[in-house]
C-alpha cells in the first residue's frame, strides 16, 4: 500500500513537469486555480495546475 501514496515521497509536480518541457504552475486558492486556468486555455499545448489542497 506504500507503493501507492501519492504523497510519498513527496514530489515537486511544477518541477518535474517543468523539466519534461510542460509550463506548470502551482495554485493555493480556487482563484488562482481560475486564473491559471483561464491562462492555460490561451496557450497551445499542455499546462500542468497543481492545487494544492
């Protein structure tokens, strides 16, 4: 069961996916998550949100 815990260890998502060429940003409230968001759907290609709950 520990091989499945998301949380363990506990992974930098904004960096990994930084690293493999995707844009990525990390989002605190559900208004940032919205802008984010927003902000991604005038992009081309894929853009990772991390909200963080």
């Amino acid at each position: 069961m520990q091989m499945l815990d998301l949380g363990n260890p506990d992974l930098d998502w904004v960096r990994l996916a930084n690293g493999m060429g995707v844009e990525a940003a990390r989002a605190f409230t559900m208004e940032e998550c919205a802008d984010l968001m927003a902000a991604s759907f005038r992009r081309d290609g894929p853009f990772l949100i991390e909200l963080m709950i």
